[in-house]
C-alpha cells in the first residue's frame, strides 16, 4: 500500500507543469496535476500561441500591399476581426486537447480545481485532500497593474487577445516585448496605436541596436511613441473611450487602453507560507538549481520562480527537477509500467509532434482560405 495518493502532485497545466508530469510519469510515477483554469497554461491559451497567430493575421496586410508590385490584381482586402478571433479560438481549443491527451497517454491524471498546499505532503482541491510524496508548483504569473486612479479601465494582454472588436485607437503602456509585439498587432490590422514607455527606448536588457532600429521601425510604421512618458491617470472619456493623462499634463485619447507592464508570480493563496516554502519580495518561490525550494520535496518551476519567464525555460527546469527524483519512481514494481511508457513515448512523440504542427497551421488557416 503506497504511503501517499500520488508520488508527484503538479499544480498548475502550463508549459512547465505539463512538461514535467509527463516526464514523471514516463519515469512510472503516480502523477496528478491540478489545473483551476484549462489546460496548456499561459503560452498555449494566452499567451504564444494566441499572440503569434494574430502576427501572422496582422502580416498579410504587407502581403497584400505588396503584392500589386508584384502582378497580383487583389480586390482591395477586407478583414474582420471576429473571424479571426473564432480561428483563434478554435485552434486553442484544439490545443489544448492535444494537451490533455498528452498527460492522459502518460498516465498523468487530471484533477480540475484551484489547489492550496495543506501541508508539505497534502493539497487541498475543492475542499479534498490528496497526499504526495512531492510537490510541484508551476501556476505560472499574471499581468499586474501600477496603482493609479483609473487602472480600473485598463486591459492587459488576456484581454486583448479577445476583444470583441479591433480598437481603432489603442493606447499601449509598456516597453517591453509584450508591449511592442501588440503594438505591431494592432497597427497591422490597421488600429491608430500610441505606445507609452518609461525609458528612452523599447525593450529595455536587449541589443541597443536592436532597440533603436526596432524604434525606428514601428515609428516609420505609424506607431507613434512617447519615450519617458508616465501615466498619471485614465478617465472614462464623457462620449466613448478614454482619456490617459500622463505625468507631463499631456492628454491623450484611446478607444481602449491596454498595460503590458509587467508580470507578478502566482503564489497568493497558495499556502506557501504556512507551509515553509520561502518568497523573494514579489512572492516567487526561491529555488535552487535543482528547481527545489525551502522545502525539500516542494519544488517550482517556470514564471512562478521568475526567473527567465519564457517557455523554453519553463520546459527544461521540471524535466531537470523530476530526472533527480527518478531513481525513487524506477524501483522494480514500477518498471514494468515506466518502460512501456518511455517505450511509446519514444516511438509516438516525434511523429506526434510534427504531425501537430502541420495540423496546427492547416486548421488556422482553413477558415480564412475559405472566406
Ligand atoms: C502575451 C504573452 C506572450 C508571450 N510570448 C512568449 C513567446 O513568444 N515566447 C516565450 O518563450 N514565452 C512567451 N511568453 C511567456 C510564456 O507564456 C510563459 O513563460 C510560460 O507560459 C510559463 O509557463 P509556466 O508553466 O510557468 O506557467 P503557465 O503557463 O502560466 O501555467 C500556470 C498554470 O497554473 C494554473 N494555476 C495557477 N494557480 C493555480 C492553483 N492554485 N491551482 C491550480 N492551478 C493553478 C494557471 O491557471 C495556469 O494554467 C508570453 C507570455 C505572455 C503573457
């Protein structure tokens, strides 16, 4: 009779949580993980995935500038935003099934609902305890929001990869990737877009070259920015829209006013500190280079430890921080179940991949062929 429920408890179905329940449990681990929204996480549902379709969308406005210069007779183009936004949707939808698929063929049982840490071996869902050997914390960030009057107004990029309809001015306050890759969104599809940045230049940490020719270019594209601009406040405009106000008395005028600020941990509510998991000053667990925090078997991966918050760091550290716990799942009454997984694992997953990539892009582009 096995001491605990599962072996590993994974909290959160993001990039990093899925990556290393998989790998656990192809190590014939008992694995749960617990998701209180859908599966996939941050990248795949809003995040990556989302964002970058909407690039590719936004780019076929060039396409069909150019195109004329090139011979093509094209009717002038049409776009609309909704059916883009279905596309979009629809092809998360197939996603994140094929997500759930890939935990369930590594026998990685799915339980729905927001955990808390009861314990270092007990996580409370929905008023249920289950007990584990180990815990793995990967609930990823959310967007956070300075505390100004009128923040109240303001989306983040969640909200922006569903707006009902295309803004026709947009306000985008931030000046780092997420900022800039959703002004270039905006702008492609045709929105009056005016970027707000704290500093002189954009994407504050990379190349300076790289920075100021990136400037250079989305202003030559029409995205008009203001360098050391801080907002003061944002005030629903009398008629429609907004007014944002910055530190400099300037008064500027949006249909719709997005932040892209920055990102904070998620670790409110968690039971982190009752629990003895220690927290830098913006709540992200401390780990070691093992991912392992204060708490020996509790252990974080990915934007809950922000450090690098992106998804190929996510990915990597879980498979790290399972492979050091694997001895304990490969013992000979488990072996039996681990090979065969890491058998089909091996046989099925590249062909997989490569198939779900081709079908990732036939399907999203199906139904803008087909208007
Ligand atoms: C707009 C945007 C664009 C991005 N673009 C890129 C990009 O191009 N390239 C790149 O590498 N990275 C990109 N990123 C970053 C990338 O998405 C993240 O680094 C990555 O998703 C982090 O994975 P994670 O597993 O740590 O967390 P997440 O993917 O956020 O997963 C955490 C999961 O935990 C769940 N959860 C939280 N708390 C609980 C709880 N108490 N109980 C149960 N479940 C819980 C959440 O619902 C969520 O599903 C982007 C992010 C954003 C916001």
């Amino acid at each position: 009779m096995p001491r605990y429920d599962f072996d590993l408890i994974t909290i959160g179905a993001g990039s990093g949580g899925v990556a290393g329940s998989r790998r656990a449990g192809s190590y014939g681990a008992r694995v749960a993980i617990v998701e209180e929204s859908r599966i996939g996480g941050t990248c795949v549902l809003r995040g990556c995935v989302p964002k970058k379709l909407l690039v590719y969308g936004a780019q076929f406005a060039d396409a069909f500038a150019d195109a004329a210069g090139f011979g093509w007779t094209v009717a002038p183009p049409k776009f609309d935003w909704p059916v883009l936004i279905a596309a979009k949707n629809k092809e998360l939808d197939r996603l994140e099934q094929i997500y759930i698929n890939m935990l369930k063929n590594s026998s990685v049982e799915i339980i729905e609902g927001r955990a808390i840490i009861a314990d270092p071996h007990t996580v409370e869902i929905g008023g249920r305890h289950y007990t584990a050997d180990n815990i793995l914390i990967a609930t990823g960030g959310h967007p956070t929001v300075p505390n100004i009057p009128g923040i109240e107004h303001v989306i983040s990029s969640n909200e922006a990869l569903d707006l009902p309809a295309l803004p026709r001015r947009i306000v985008i306050v931030g000046g780092g990737y997420i900022a800039v890759e959703f002004a270039g969104i905006f702008r492609g599809f045709g929105s009056e877009v005016v970027e707000l940045i704290r500093r002189e230049d954009l994407l504050h940490g990379f190349d300076n070259d790289i920075r100021v020719a990136l400037a250079q270019e989305m202003r030559g594209r029409g995205v008009e920015i203001h360098a050391r601009t801080q907002v003061a406040r944002i005030e629903k405009a009398p008629r429609e829209g907004y007014s944002v106000f910055t530190t400099s008395g300037q008064e500027i005028s949006a249909d719709l006013v997005m932040y892209a600020t920055g990102r904070g941990p998620n670790t409110r509510g968690l039971g982190l500190d009752a629990v003895g998991v220690k927290t830098d000053d913006k709540g992200a667990a401390l780990v070691d280079e093992w991912s392992r925090t204060s708490v020996p078997n509790i252990y974080a991966i990915g934007d809950v430890t922000d450090r690098l918050n992106l998804t190929p760091v996510a990915i990597p550290s879980p498979r790290r921080s399972t492979t050091t716990t694997r001895s304990r799942w490969t013992t000979p009454t488990s072996r039996p179940r681990c090979s065969a997984s890491r058998r089909s694992a091996r046989s099925a997953s590249p062909r997989k991949r490569r198939a779900g990539n081709t079908a990732t892009m036939s399907t999203f582009t199906a139904p803008a062929s087909s208007r």
